[in-house]
C-alpha cells in the first residue's frame, strides 16, 4: 500500500487547490432593452436573442 514518506504542508496542499476557487458570473448587456443578462441566454427582461422574439414580453 502506498504511504506518503512525509507530511504535505498547508502550503503545498493549497497550491494543489488553487484551481478551485469560484469564479463570479459574467454579465452581458441587452442590445434592445439594455438591462443585464447572462451570455448566449435568452433576455428575461424583453425576451428576445440575437434579434428575435422568443418569450412574448411581460407587461409591467
């Protein structure tokens, strides 16, 4: 069986985890509502993407 001949130290183990960490999203901006939206998604404000309607839009 395999046994490590020495202890890992704290640093050596998080330079192994340094990939790990969360990444925050990444907004686009709407180019016929201008509000926030995530990319190559559909606007959930107006509902449109690259051009077309998909949802019908909500009336406020």
């Amino acid at each position: 069986m395999a046994v490590p001949k020495r202890k890992s130290s704290k640093s050596r183990s998080g330079k192994r985890r340094a990939h790990k960490h969360l990444k925050a999203l990444s907004f686009s901006v709407c180019p016929r509502c201008k509000s926030p939206k995530l990319p190559h998604r559909i606007c959930p404000s107006c509902g449109t993407y690259r051009g077309k309607e998909f949802l019908p839009a909500e009336e406020v």
